[in-house]
C-alpha cells in the first residue's frame, strides 16, 4: 500500500510532446483510474510510472522513494511495481502456476502464496495450464495474480478489460475489482471507458492533451465537470446558450436553479448550461408548460428509452437528448412538450 | 522477405529506448568479423597491385568466363522462377491430386547437394556437359529455392484478390499474371536472387559438368598457386553479387503487398483444373523425375553395384562422418551464437545504426564460399600460421558462409516474441541479463534450434571452402565424395553421399518438427 505522486511530467517522443506537465496523486490504497481517449498519453503516462520509459522531466515518488527526478532513475525491477497490460502478456513456456511465480525468490515461492493467489483470481484449478490453454479473461485473471505476487506498493492496469468481449468484460472487472479491495494496494487502471472509469475507481483523472485535465470521485466529476467538454467527455450532456443570474439559469427550456458549484455572478451573464439527458422530460402532447418539441428519434434499451427530439425553431436549440426509464414508445414526428427536471450546472462566459 | 510494419499506436516505439551496450558491442564485433573475409581480399588486391590486376582482368579469359557465368545465370533463374511460380500455384492454389505428396516431393531437391544432383545426371548421361547440361541440372536443383517462398507467399495471401479479380471480367491467365504474381511478386524476387547467389557460388557440380565459370577457374587457379588471378577474378565474382543484393534491393523497394480485413484466411476453394489435370499431374512426374528421381536412382543404383565390387571401408566411412557432424555442428552453434545478437539489437531497437549493421552482415551473402575461404587461407598464411589447415578455420569459414541461414531464423523468432514480455519480466523484478535468460531464450529457442540445424545442413553439404580449408589428415564425406567421384569411382563414391544426405535429413526433419510444433498460440500470447 503505497501513495504515488507524479509532479510536472514531461515526455516527448522527437518532436511530438506526449506528456505536457502531468499532475497526479494517487492516495494509498486507492482504486484510481486514468480516463483519456486514444492518443490523450495515458499508456505513455503508465508505462513512465512503472519506469519502461524514461520522462523527460519531472518527479514521481513511490511513498516515500523518489523513483525518478531529473537525476536519479529506479529500473523497473527495483520499483516493486505490478503492471498488468492489456493483452496479458502472460509467458507462454511458462505454467500459470510459474507464471504467478515468476517474480518470486524460490524462498518466496514456498510460503503458499502462489497458490493463494490463484486461489483469489478463482483459478485454482488451472495452475498446470498453459496460457493458450485459457481463454482471454482467465489470461487477465493470471496476469493480475501474478503482478500481485511481488506484493506490489502499486499496481498498474493498462486496459486491461479491452481484449475482453462485453460479456466476459463485466464479470472479470468485477473479479479485478474484488481481488484488488481484498489485497488492498494501491491500483491505477488506465481506460478510454467512461463507464469502466465512473463505475470501477474511487477516483478518476481525465487526461487530455497529455495533462491532467479533472481529478475527482466518479459522482464529483459526473455532477461538475470543469468545463463543456469535459461535461460532454463523462456521460451525455446537453449544452444549451442562455444567461445566469445569481441561483438561476434563464434557457429556453425555462428558468431553472443552479447547481452549487456553479461559478457565482451577480449581474447576468450569458453561460453555456449543462442539461443531462435523465433530468429533460417528455410530456405527450401540448398540455403542459414547457418547450414545444417534435420526437426525431427513439431507441429502447430496455432499462431505459433515449429520445431525441427537435425543439421549435425560435428556441434556437439544435437537438436535445432525453432518458426516460420505462418503455415510452413515440413515433418520429410525435408532438411533445420539453421539461427539465432539478438544478443544472452553466459555465458563465469569462 | 521483410514485412512492412505500420507503426501501432498504442504501443510507443522502440527507437526511444536505450540500446544496452553489451548489445551492441557484440553486434559490432559479429559484423566485423563478417565482413573480415572482404577485407583480406581487398589487402591481397592490393598487395598484388593494380597493375597487375588490370592486366589480368582485362583479358579474354575474364569476358569469356563473364559470359558463361551470365548466360547460365539468367537461363537457370529464369526457369527456376517459371518452374518454382507454377508448381507453387498449382500445389497451393488449385485442386490438383495428391497436393500435399508433391508439396514434400518437389522441395526434396533444396536437401540434395548440387554436386551430388550432377554426379547424378553424368554417371547416367556422360555426354551431358557445357551449358546444356549445367542449366538443365542446376535448373533441377535450385528450383526449390523459388518454389518455397512464393509457396509461403501463396498460403499468406488474401485469396480473395483472385476472386474479386475473376469477378470483375478477368480471365483466369490474366487474373495470373495481373494479381497472383502481382501478390508473389517479392517472394518471387527473393527466390531468384538465392538462385542466382548459388550459381554464383557453385563449384563441385560445374567441374563435374565441365562448365567454366569465375568459380571453377579461382579454385583452379588456387591449386596451381596462382594468388594474383584467383584474387582478380575473386574481386569481380564479389563485384557480381553484390551486383545482384543491389539490384534486389531496387526490385523490391517498389514492390507493396497488402492484405485488407480481418488477418485470418478463410478456408479457399481451390481453382478447379479440370480438363488440365492429366497434364498438370504429367508435368509433376515428370519434374519429379528428373529433379529427385535421377539423383535417387543413380545413388542406389551405384550403391548396389558397390556392393558386389568396393565397398569403403567402415572405417574411414565413419571417420569422414564424424569429422562432418564435428565440424559442421560447430560451425552452427557458432553462428546461431553470433546470430543472436544481431537479430536481438534489430528487432528490438530499430533505427538508422542499427539497420546499417545488420545490412553490413548480409553482405556476406556476395561471398562465395571459394573466396571466404581463399581470404581465409591468406590471413592464416600472413597473420596466423599456426592456424593453417586447422580445424578452427574451417569452422569460422562455415559459421561467416552461412550466418544470413542463421540470421533469418533467429531474427523471425525474436520478431514473434513480445517484447511486452521481456518488460514485464523486468516490471516483476528481474534484471536485465535474467530477463535475457529466463524469457528471450525461451522464447526464440525455436529460432535459435532453427538456425543451429539450418547451418549444419548446409555445412554438412559444403564442398568448395571444404575442399580448400579441410584440416591436414582430415577427410568429410563431401572430400572423400569429390575425390572418388573425380577419379570416377562412382560405385566408391556413392556411399559417402548417401550417409551425407543420411545425416542432412535428420535436421530437416527436426527443422520441420519445430515449426509444426510451434503452434501460433504458443508464440504470441492471445
């Protein structure tokens, strides 16, 4: 269990900057995820933290190491770092069982560990099997104990759930989930799924353009991202022009209250508002107050039904976005009125 | 062949990553030692003088043997390519009978030295000798050297281009020639390049044939004693291969093949031959026949007849064996050694430097073996005398002329291994000389075993730097062969060539064991 810290880290590959002052605190024993689209530097960032790269510039600390600045560099095999990488990458002339052992002394081997640990991935009855013998989640589960073997300060995840078809995803996430709580180190899962980032960590950053753009729990960053695109990066979100005003936003979907969080302005502003698509409501008809609209699209999903809608013309809105639980069936073209349910979060114009 | 890679973004390129000095340092030391044999020739040149060169050089006796060894050149890689294209298509690509029996029948020639493949065809044709006789034997033994990697490059390639070709109004001829040989194209190139390297470099099967080229006339040159023509011809006989690796290099710059969708082949319904099968399977008889049949039938038949006249002793029957085995099993631990290094630094840590040094190592492929050994001999004869006819000499003179075998071999192997796997040995701890031992080997052992028999089959094979660096008192079964079949002891000679190809055949079957047990699951983690 141990704090890691990466202070101002640069690396750049000739001439192309990948990491441009990462800031990051991952606490101890945290579940901390990475979150950034493909090309944002999140592998890059990894693979610098368990010292296969070297950074250009800047700090990270391992507890209370410092395992690279300026001057010094730990190698990767004095760092005491599990690394899990997306494919696995599990030795093929080696036994699961001598692939758990692998970074073990033979002292260490003998204690029962290996076999616990095989015990604790839920595979304790393949450890004479080849790894072309297991299928892609078994693989992920041996590449996990045997990172968990050197009783790793961190250990680092990088994608490790992608190679996995959706089916198997869920339940080996889960298992992966379990088995670092359990053992209680210190994890970062580096992933471009919003979903696998807001549902597995108790903390996520969001790297963009190679620094860390939000750091927060999955609930803070949701509720208030720092800007729009980070709002529209985490979830779904319907951005709106319209103005704030002390605790109110004025849209064309009407006056609504400000989330606390929001930028506070005293005189009105004009703001982008941020409205999730499980706060608009759906009414059939013209009957009640709100933004006159027509249904465009509609998709079932069975825990819930995405709905878009086109609101009239003079509102000036493009297209917003509903979720509505339950099986609300509009055809396209249907008449509907727009509500917006709850506070909403606006980013007053600077 | 090299396979163009596009980099992958998620994984960060390794030319970022330091190359371990060790590394290096072997690399340079390999590369250097490799290229030592055009060195010494280079000093002979011009301990000999320009003048003398030139006026040995510029005369009848040079454009002649240019001629004889150009001509062939051509008329043999152009039949070899015809024949190796064709019978690869038809073995890979269409319904005809008995497919996987011919895919083993037609290589067989690769594993039968080429001076055995002419004894073969003169103890029964006498008469058969000048050009004719040397482009239809040699035709016969190098073809394979075609065949096989077009036979690769057909199993690799998207059959659908066929198709697709077909679909859009080609004929079957065009669709041929516009997009299958289009798709063989740099395995096609390749395959004519081995061949014309190998009769570049062929010596035991001419003399037999009588056919004049740089190569016969530097060894008999060397035997009367005359240094300063066996060097000149020896500069332009290295000036023509490197002639050919640069003309290679040009054909295949141009040269793209890809492959669109998913990476694996559906399972293709071969062409249908039809009417043409009865004279498709006539023409594999008959190439059978000629290529592995004649040099087959002419060993037994002289082995029987040996029975009832001379049989060789046991003795010195398993004496030359040994000194082979010895000898060439040396050679290959020696180069698949060298190997290792180089192929590690690059595909592991590509880059400008690294792509120069392992191009310098390829340079060998110009040298034939009669000019590695004749540099051999001079730097034995000026710098170390007490290595003359010694063992040591014929072993490096193997291990140089065969380490691009060894190379390739080593080099895919280590291509297939993940690097992935070697970071994550050093992520649990291990340092760098453990990952090097407890994962690389591992996991390029099927190279490493590859190249070790790859090089002893050659070795065990080797006539001209044999015949030339064979250490004083010490007899292979290539020497005894040569010297019994030059003093036309057929019945005499056949034996030592059968317990030659006896002892070649166990390391290709090995060499086909390992690749067949490799499955691609095993090597590249899923």
């Amino acid at each position: 269990m141990t704090r890691l810290t990466a202070t101002n880290l640069y690396k750049a590959f000739g001439r192309q900057p990948v990491l441009t002052g990462i800031e990051l605190t991952v606490p101890e024993g945290s579940l901390t995820a990475i979150l950034g689209p493909s090309g944002s530097g999140k592998t890059t960032l990894l693979r610098v933290l368990a010292g296969f790269e070297r950074s250009d510039r800047g700090v990270i600390t391992l507890g209370d190491r410092v395992v690279e600045d300026g001057r010094h560099y730990v190698p990767p095999e004095e760092r005491g770092i599990g690394y899990v990488p997306q494919e696995g990458a599990l030795f093929p002339h080696l036994t699961v069982e001598r692939n758990i052992a692998f970074g073990l002394s033979r002292l260490e081997r003998r204690d029962g560990r290996i076999a616990r640990l095989a015990e604790m991935v839920g595979l304790g009855t393949l450890t004479g099997r080849f790894p072309h013998q297991l299928s892609g989640g078994q693989q992920q589960r041996v590449a996990l104990a045997r990172a968990l073997a050197i009783e790793p300060g961190v250990v680092l995840l990088d994608e490790p759930f992608s190679s996995l078809d959706a089916g198997l995803r869920a339940s080996v996430r889960a298992d992966v989930q379990r088995v670092l709580r359990d053992a209680g180190t210190t994890a970062v899962l580096v992933t471009h799924d919003q979903d696998e980032a807001l549902s597995m960590a108790d903390i996520v950053a969001v790297i963009r353009d190679g620094r860390i753009g939000q750091t927060g729990t999955p609930q803070e960053l949701y509720e208030h991202p720092v800007d729009p695109a980070m709002a529209e990066f985490l979830g779904d979100a319907n951005l709106i022009r319209g103005s704030v005003d002390r605790a109110v936003a004025t849209t064309p979907l009407g006056t609504l209250p400000l989330r606390s969080g929001t930028t506070p302005v005293v005189t009105p502003t004009a703001a982008m508002v941020m409205v999730r698509p499980e706060q608009v409501e759906i009414w059939p008809g013209a009957g009640v107050d709100g933004l006159s609209a027509r249904v465009v699209e509609s998709h079932f999903h069975g825990h819930d039904t995405v709905i878009r809608v086109l609101p009239e013309a003079s509102s000036g809105i493009a297209a917003l976005v509903a979720r509505t639980d339950g099986a609300l069936a509009l055809a396209p073209g249907t008449e509907v009125t727009v509500t917006v349910r709850g506070a909403v979060l606006a980013w007053p114009d600077a | 062949m090299t396979v163009a890679t596009l980099p992958d973004p998620t994984h960060v390129p390794a030319v970022h990553r330091r190359r371990p000095r060790a590394l290096v340092g072997a690399s340079v030391v390999v590369a250097a030692l490799l290229i030592l044999p055009l060195v010494f020739l280079l000093l002979q040149a011009r301990q000999v003088g320009w003048g003398q060169l030139s006026a040995l050089l510029f005369r009848h006796l040079t454009g002649t043997l240019l001629w004889n060894t150009v001509r062939l050149s051509i008329v043999v890689t152009a039949a070899s390519a015809a024949i190796g294209t064709a019978a690869a298509w038809f073995i890979e690509r269409t319904d005809l009978p008995g497919r996987r029996w011919w895919a083993v029948l037609v290589v067989i020639p690769v594993a039968i030295p080429d001076f055995v493949v002419s004894f073969g065809w003169v103890s029964v044709a006498p008469s058969l000798h000048g050009f004719a006789g040397a482009a239809l034997v040699m035709t016969l033994a190098v073809y394979p050297l075609v065949y096989l990697p077009v036979a690769a490059s057909f199993r690799g390639a998207d059959p659908g281009q066929e198709e697709v070709a077909r679909g859009l109004g080609l004929g079957r001829v065009r669709t041929f020639f516009r997009v299958t040989v289009a798709q063989a194209r740099p395995a096609i190139l390749g395959g004519c390049l081995l061949v014309a390297l190998a009769l570049l470099a062929e010596y035991g099967a001419f003399e037999i044939l009588r056919y004049q080229t740089f190569t016969t006339e530097i060894f008999t040159e060397f035997q009367v004693g005359d240094v300063p023509v066996a060097c000149a011809l020896s500069l332009i006989l290295v000036l023509l291969g490197l002639v050919l690796l640069t003309a290679d290099g040009f054909g295949r710059g141009s040269g793209r093949t890809s492959r669109s969708g998913p990476s694996v082949a559906r399972a293709r319904q071969p062409q249908r031959l039809g009417r043409g099968t009865v004279p498709v399977v006539a023409g594999f008889v008959v190439l059978a026949g000629l290529a592995v049949g004649v040099p087959f039938g002419t060993l037994v038949y002289w082995l029987l007849q040996g029975g009832r006249t001379t049989l060789p002793a046991a003795a010195s029957l398993s004496s030359a064996a040994w000194h082979s085995a010895g000898y060439s099993a040396a050679a290959a631990a020696l180069a698949t050694a060298a190997a290792l290094p180089v192929a590690l630094l690059s595909v592991r840590y590509p880059g400008r430097t690294t792509m120069l040094l392992e191009r310098s190592t390829f340079l060998v492929l110009a040298l034939p073996g009669v000019v590695i050994a004749l540099a051999l001999v001079y730097f034995s004869e000026h710098d170390a005398a007490f290595l003359y006819q010694r063992s040591p000499l014929l072993i490096v003179a193997y291990a140089i002329l065969f380490f691009p075998l060894a190379l390739v071999a080593v080099r895919a192997s280590v291509a297939q291994a993940p690097t992935g796997l070697e970071e994550m040995a050093r992520g649990l701890g291990c340092r760098p000389w453990s990952v090097l031992w407890r994962v690389t080997l591992r996991l390029v052992a099927p190279g490493l075993a590859a190249a070790f028999c790859l090089v002893f089959l050659s070795a065990v094979t080797e006539l001209t730097s044999t015949l030339i660096l064979i250490p004083t008192g010490a007899q292979t079964l290539a020497t005894q062969f040569w010297a019994y079949t030059t003093n036309l002891s057929y019945a005499a000679a056949a034996p030592y060539a059968t317990v030659m190809l006896v002892i070649a055949v166990i390391p290709s079957y090995l060499l086909g064991r390992w690749f067949n047990r490799l499955p691609s699951k095993a090597a590249t983690p899923t």
